[in-house]
C-alpha cells in the first residue's frame, strides 16, 4: 500500500481494535470487511447482513444469524460505512482497500469462504422451494442474486473440498433451481426462454459458464454425460465455456470423445463464431486447430 497519507498505523491499530472486541463481534467485524474487500461487486446492506447470517453447509436459513446493520458497523469500529447514495455498503476510504489486499495474511481461504456461503445460501431449504416461474421475493432472500451470479467465479479462484461437495449437492438438485434462472438472465436477458424446457439447463452448463476446470472434469467424467446436449437456450457446455473465454473448459471438453466442436446455438452461431465475436483470441486458435471445426460455417 502507498502510506502516503500516513493511514497504515491507524489502519492496524483499528484492526486490533475489532480483534480485541472477541468472541461474536470480532468474527462479524472482520467477516465483514473480507466480503466487502473481495466481493465481485459493492454488497447492498441486507445483502451483507444475511449472508454474514450464513452457516456453511447448514440445510436451512436461520434469521435470528443475521446481524442489524447497525451491530455490523459497530463491530467494524469506523472502517465500514453505508453509502446511502449507492444504498451499498462500503470501506471507509480506498485506502483501506489498499491496506486489507495489502496484508493477505488478515483472512484465511478468502475466496473458498465466500464460495461455501454462496452455495450453503443456495442449497438450504427456503431458496429450493422457491419457483423459477413464479416472481422472486428478493425482500426475504436478498443474497440470492449475489450467490447464483458469483459462486463459480469464487470457486475458480479457491476451490476447496467442502465447496466440492456443496456443489455436488447443488447439481443434484439443480432441475429447474432458481439459481439457474437468474444465471441465464444475466447471461441472456431470458429472451426466449421456455421454462417448461430449464431443466434442459444442467450443472455442466453452468461450470462450463464459470470456467472452473475441476468442476468440469468431474462433471464429464459421470457415466451417461451428454456433452453435446443443447439447453433450453440452445447452447451446449462448449458454446457456454467458447463464448465466455474458458479455454481451460473448452480444452477439456475437445478431449473427450464424440465431442462436436462444430454444434452451434439456436442463431447457427458456432463455438468458434462466438469466441472471435468476443474476442477470445486463445479460444480460437484452439479451436482452428482442429481438423472437425469449420472457420466458414455460417450463421443464419
């Protein structure tokens, strides 16, 4: 960090100061500031609330965990505060972001954590019995959106053996799982999607999306994997894993057998197509590397 300003003093003295609080407030006060310093996106205060209320691997959502915020800002003694503007919650300063990336050494397994609370969320009861058809109440389930969106993007950065096993659990309850929903809203805005075919839309689908090469290589190896099959917005793994830049994933799913590079979506755009259109020039040498891929194949 640049102490220009004279702050990384102040800075480890305020973190003494949340540490020597013990017990439940010196576990909320520094839980709180590794989300807010290694979330993907600012965290909205009931976002952060409840996910500090989380239970790594609990089955079910206790709301008597979750925090006020005005318990939250006390235990991090000054370094957090609400931007009203934003309706986020956020660091003092950018230079406490500065000094927490700084010093890795404050949080242990940083992204794994994240990854396990994001799928817990995921796997409990009250987000399974939700509908995909039917109009989410994010009031009672305000980490739902943060979750499905980034839980692979964590597990690409740490993946560790609990978080293998919480999305196992997710993918073998992952027909028609509002999570999904929201995945391919972000990925496509849902034009056109039948709900009646999100089934379609399976775990491979979803770790091809976020690229987590583990995943993937588990996920082929099941007996019966179908990794040509198309979902319920026409793409299969290797156009997911192609159009967002995974070449881990994309190298992967060429190796195995009766693969079909070629296959496009429901617009006749192929793997190859996509990843030039995005501009993921290491997909596309790999992919014209091989003797089955077109380079003038046509869309529509």
């Amino acid at each position: 960090m640049s102490d220009g300003l004279g702050l990384g003093g102040a800075y480890g003295a305020t973190l003494s100061r949340i540490k020597g609080q013990g017990g439940k407030k010196s576990k909320l006060g520094m839980a709180a500031l590794m989300w807010i310093s290694h979330a993907v996106r600012p965290l909205k205060s009931d976002e952060l609330c409840h996910t500090l209320g989380v239970e790594i691997s609990s089955p079910n959502l206790n709301s008597d965990n979750v925090p006020s915020i005005g318990t939250l800002l006390a235990c991090c003694q000054g370094l957090v505060v609400v931007d009203k503007e934003a309706s986020t919650i956020r660091l003092i300063h950018f230079t406490v972001q500065e000094y927490l990336r700084a010093h890795p050494d404050l949080f242990s397994t940083t992204h794994s954590t994240i990854a396990e609370t994001c799928l817990s969320y995921l796997n409990s009861q009250q987000v399974k019995a939700l509908s995909a058809s039917s109009i989410i109440d994010l009031q009672s389930t305000p980490f739902l959106t943060y979750s499905s969106l980034y839980w692979g993007y964590h597990t690409k950065w740490e993946l560790s053996d609990c978080a293998k096993l919480l999305v196992q659990e997710l993918f073998d309850n992952y027909n028609n799982h509002i999570s999904a929903w929201i995945l391919l809203k972000a990925q496509y805005l849902l034009h056109g999607v039948d709900f009646n075919k999100l089934s379609l839309f399976n775990g491979l689908h979803c770790a091809s999306i976020f690229g987590v090469d583990e995943i993937v290589i588990g996920l082929v190896e099941v007996e019966g994997c179908n990794i040509n099959q198309s979902d319920c917005v026409g793409n299969t793994p290797l156009v997911w894993a192609a159009r967002n830049g995974h070449k881990g994933v994309v190298r992967i799913l060429l190796g195995r057998d009766h693969v079909a590079p070629d296959k496009p979506d429901v617009d006749g755009q192929t793997p190859l197509l996509l990843a030039a259109l995005m501009g993921h020039e290491d997909v596309v040498q790999i992919l014209l590397g091989r003797d089955d891929v077109n380079p003038d194949q046509p869309n529509r």
